[in-house]
C-alpha cells in the first residue's frame, strides 16, 4: 500500500510540474488555446 501512495505522490507532482513549466514557457494553460489555433488545426 506503502508503494502505491508514494506513486501516487510522485505523479501528481510531475503533473504539477508539467503544469507550471507549460504555463511558464507558454505562458498560458495547455487546454487554454487560441481562436487561430482552433481554426488551424481544424482545417487539417
């Protein structure tokens, strides 16, 4: 039980790192993306 918390742990902290550097460099959310960007990608 001990490993599956410490597991749980760690991906949710990798999880919130990956958000911050996301929000970092990006300056922004991953779900949060442009009207350009819609409309790009929906032409594909």
């Amino acid at each position: 039980m001990n490993r599956v918390l410490a597991l749980g742990v760690i991906v949710l902290i990798r999880t919130f790192l990956s958000l911050s550097i996301e929000l970092e460099i990006e300056g922004k959310f991953p779900w949060q993306r442009k009207d350009s960007e819609k409309r790009l990608n929906q032409d594909s």
